[in-house]
C-alpha cells in the first residue's frame, strides 16, 4: 500500500482511476476505507484519491493535545503535493467537509470545487455535546460497543437502525477495518473539531469555487439545518437534501452518488 512522509508522519494514501483529480476527505475516526461505495462509483469518471487523517487508519498518530482543523488541512495539501495534483475536486464528509472547506481558504489555488456532506460551519451545543460524548467514552468501549451503541444512532435512519441483520452486517463491516481508531485519536481530531466550531464564519464567505452542500433529510447529527446556513455563506453554493442520515454515504450511497456526479458534472460543462 502506498505510504508518504508528510509534515513530519507517515500517510497512508490510495489512488483510483483516471481523469480530473477527485480528494475524498473523511470525518471523526473514519478511515479512507469507509469511502469504499464512493470509490466503486466515482472512480470510473475520476482519479479518485483517499487518505487517512493524522491518527486514523494506517497514517500515524503523532503525540499533540488537538489535531488542529488547519493543520489537517495542510496535510490534504501535502497529500495532493505528493501525487503532483496541482488541483482537485474535493469531496469533505462531517469533519472532513471541515478540513475541506479549511483547504478551500488556506490553499484556494488547489480547490476545484467543493461538495461539502454532512458538515457545518457552526454547529449547536447538542451537537458539541455529542462530540464531547464521544470523546470522554471512546476509550471506555471496545471496538464493536463504540460503532454499535456510541456511533450508530447518530449515523444511520430509524428504518436502518430497526432492521437487526442490516445493523449487524454494518458492525461486521466496521469491524473488518484492521486498524481500529485509538481514544487518543478521537480525542484530538474532536478537540479540533471544537476549536474550528464557529471560527472561520467570515473566511467561509470568502470561499469562490463552486460548491454543493448536500445532507440527508434524516441527519440528526450535523442537522439539514446546519447545511441551510452553510449554504448561505458560500456565494456559489447550492443546497441539496437526499435520503438517509449521517451515514448516507454508506446507508444511501447510490443517492450519495448520483448527487456528486450531477454536481461534478456540472462543474466541468
């Protein structure tokens, strides 16, 4: 598997397809190989390019009280340095439409266009209170309790949730990733997370690329209405609501990417 050292640590990295470059960026804890529909479906119409976050998956957890969101967004600039992408497309999920929009406003010349899933600029104290949640309780679950009981009812609709075999098949998908994200990880992307909340209100004004703000109808952690707001700040955004939850990118990932493709499709006429 392809490895980089990059500001100082070791990425993991991967490369799929070919065409105009396509950055997958992901959220709290979640490996690149969680964008796994993502990829199937994107990668015959793009060069389509995952990575683990610092402390995630296969890249390495380096010793620091916070991942800093800016920080993480110049390592998706180191990543992009390293494959000779002078600029890309760039897909950010929760988090990683943080990172992304982060990206937009720190290294402008390399953003293409953005679709912004599942994110926000500032989100509500029920939502801090989630991620604090996890935070303090990571480390007090064994892998399969954390995705189970701590993840799930955030991440996936009700429908999902009542149907046991689709909720165990999940789990064992979760768990089949080798490398589960350590409580230390957790709580540093989260404190980044909790000190980018709110901060960049008036750079995200200053976002020009095209972009999509795209949510599921039944996300009941970063709300459709944050996504409403989002889409309000960024002057060349559209907003769009599909089906699922905050998971959609694995609970509606057909929907997930239709709606990408439309929007990329666009971008490039």
């Amino acid at each position: 598997m392809p490895y980089a050292t990059l500001n100082g640590i070791r990425f993991h990295y991967e490369t799929q397809g070919e065409g105009d470059p396509l950055l997958l960026i992901n959220g709290l804890s979640a490996p690149a190989a969680s964008w796994l529909f993502q990829v199937k479906g994107l990668s015959p119409h793009y060069q389509v390019v995952t990575f683990d976050n610092r402390g995630v998956g296969e890249t390495d957890m380096p010793d620091a009280s916070v991942y800093p969101t800016t920080q993480m967004a110049d390592d998706a600039a180191a990543v992009l340095d390293h494959l000779g992408i002078p600029k890309a497309h760039v897909i950010g999920h929760s988090m990683g439409g943080t990172i992304a929009m982060e990206l937009a406003i720190r290294h402008p010349q390399r953003v293409r266009s953005l679709a912004l899933c599942s994110t926000w600029a500032q989100g509500d104290g029920r939502f801090l209170h989630a991620i604090r949640s996890w935070m303090a309780l990571w480390g007090e679950l064994d892998p399969e309790s954390r995705f189970r009981y701590l993840l799930m009812p955030w991440l996936y609709t009700p429908a999902f949730l009542a149907d046991p075999a689709q909720v165990d098949a999940s789990v064992k998908r979760a768990l089949e990733y080798p490398f589960p994200t350590r409580p230390e990880a957790l709580e540093r992307q989260g404190q980044g997370i909790l000190e980018w909340n709110g901060s960049r209100l008036k750079d995200i004004k200053r976002i020009r690329v095209p972009a999509l703000v795209l949510v599921g109808r039944d996300d009941n952690l970063t709300v459709p209405a944050f996504s409403r707001v989002l889409a309000a700040l960024i002057p060349k955004a559209q907003l769009k609501l599909i089906s699922g939850g905050h998971g959609f990118t694995i609970e509606c990932w057909e929907a997930f990417n239709r709606a990408v493709l439309g929007f990329l499709q666009a971008v490039k006429k």
